[in-house]
C-alpha cells in the first residue's frame, strides 16, 4: 500500500513537472519575486514547481541567503568590522587634498 | 568673533580628523559598492569637500558618522547616474545562453537542472560564512565578474535596499531591463560562491 501511494505521488509530480515552466523558465520568476509582489497565479505556479522540484527549492533558498548575506556585511560594516581600508599613502592624499581645500 | 584663520585652521583640523576617525568606513563603504579602489578613494574625498563646505548647515543631530556616511550615499548615486545613458542592454548584459549549460542535460527533463550542477543545500549561515575572509573575497571576486550594470543593479538593491523603481531612475533602465539584469546577477553569483566555496569546504 505504502509503496503504491509512493508510485502514485511520483507519477502525479511528473505529471505536474511536465505541465510547468521549467526551471530555466521558472527561474527568472523567483528572482522577481524578491523584488516585487508577485500574482495569485504566479504564486500558485511557484508552489507547484517548488512542490516538485527539490534542486529549485536549494535555489531560491540560495537567493534568500545571499540577500541576507549583502544586509550581514551591511551590518558589519556599520560595525566597524571593515574587510578594507584606506593605505597610509591614500590617507595622506585625502588630508592633502582637504587641506589645500579648506 | 572668531578670526576668519582661526575658523580656517579649525576647518582643516575637522577635516584631519574625519580622516582619521571615518575614513577607513567610508572608503569600505564605498568600494564595497563601486569594487575600485581609486574611484572609492575620489568619492570619499568628494564627499569630504562637500561636508567642509555644508559643515555650517549639519545640524549635529545625527551623529557625524550618519551625516558623513549620507553624503556619500548621493556621490556614490551621482556617479551611478554619471555613468548611465540611456541605451539598451548589451548583448553580455542581457544574452542569458552563457548559462544555458546549467539546464542542459541528455534526457527528455532537458530545461530542468543538470544534475551534475544542480543548486545545493548550503550548510551555513551568512554571519559563519562572513566571518571568513575568504568567503568575503569570493563574494568580491564573484560581483566582479559581472558587467558592471548588473553588479552595480544588485548592489542597489541588496546593499542599499532600494526598490526597483528607483534603481531604473538611477541607473536609466527599463523595469524590464532590470529584472534581465538581476536574474543574471543572481543565477551567476550563486553559482560563482556554491561553485568556489559551498562545493569546496
């Protein structure tokens, strides 16, 4: 029984794979859902591919970490925590430049 | 009353000091969003010309820092606008078939993730993995390898959070353009990090 209810979930996910975008074309809509309020229709076709598509489930969860990843180092930076900063020559030119300006 | 030296040499002194207290921010602000040094280097000293000349008018409410730091938000736009005409996008700008590779497979699931590359479960956190410099090169590296619309079109966004509406303003795009250029800068960053650090560590 178990095994049949497994063999009837798989031919129901191909059976929806088939009729939805694929991920190539599914792709470019999760980008846009980031920055944009997306339709009830888009939203129900997004479900369903997620729904059979594990790899495009790492994707968009990819995406959602890599925005937070830019807010992370945002932070950081108002933090002090800088992964740059100005060499003694630049900061000599700066002061030169303010300097002769004031 | 102050002498007009005095209040000269007092100018200069702030100035010094700005240096020395908010340089280094404000220069990792702005190459974090322009990825050039010399530019982040021009734009931080703009700014601080700018802030000697308006200092009669910052009020000392916000903290010198946000004030500071604000300037160089509108020169780091300005420049932005600057560089933008309005033209359509490139062929490298908006041709996707570079990536075509990673839907392209040898059963009737083509358009479907190569399994060989499929996106990966990424086991970390984004403070665990900034704490590492190499990941943060590797974010720099990645953005880099962008054109330079796409890059600066995501860093509007993600670093700055502005919305799409006015990042077309800014950078004179279509709403069209803009969602061709952020798919691209998405679909290749993730797979520049996954492929340099998630498949690595």
């Amino acid at each position: 029984m178990k095994e049949l209810l497994g063999k009837v979930k798989m031919q129901f996910i191909f059976f929806l794979a088939r009729r939805l975008p694929d991920c190539k074309h599914i792709t470019p809509l999760f980008s846009e859902s980031l920055d944009r309020k997306t339709t009830l229709r888009e939203k129900i076709v997004m479900r369903l591919h997620l729904f059979t598509c594990g790899a495009c489930v790492n994707y968009l969860s990819n995406l959602k970490f890599m925005s937070e990843v830019f807010q992370t180092q945002e932070e950081n930076l108002e933090r002090e925590k800088l992964s740059v900063s100005l060499s003694p020559e630049a900061r000599d030119r700066l002061k030169k430049a303010l300097k002769s300006q004031s | 009353m102050e002498s007009v030296q005095t209040i000269e040499n007092r100018a200069a002194f702030d100035a010094a000091v700005w240096v020395d207290r908010y340089g280094d921010y404000l220069y990792a602000f702005a190459f974090s969003r322009l990825r050039d040094e010399s530019i982040a280097e021009d734009l931080v000293q703009e700014t601080l010309l700018a802030a000697l000349q308006s200092r009669s008018r910052y009020d000392g409410k916000s903290n010198e820092k946000t004030w500071l730091t604000g300037i160089l938000k509108h020169k780091i736009i300005d420049h932005f606008r600057r560089g933008s005409r309005q033209v359509d996008l490139t062929p490298d700008e908006s041709d996707m078939s570079g990536y075509d590779y990673l839907f392209e497979r040898g059963d009737e699931w083509s358009g479907h993730w190569n399994p060989n590359l499929e996106p990966m479960l990424w086991n970390s956190t984004p403070e665990a993995a900034l704490e590492r410099s190499e990941f943060r090169g590797i974010l720099s590296h990645c953005l880099g390898e962008l054109p330079e619309r796409a890059a600066n079109c995501f860093t509007l966004r993600e670093m700055d959070g502005l919305e799409a509406k006015e990042i077309c303003e800014i950078l004179m795009i279509s709403i069209n353009n803009y969602w061709v250029l952020m798919h691209r800068a998405r679909l290749h960053l993730r797979r520049c990090i996954e492929f340099n650090w998630f498949r690595k560590v």
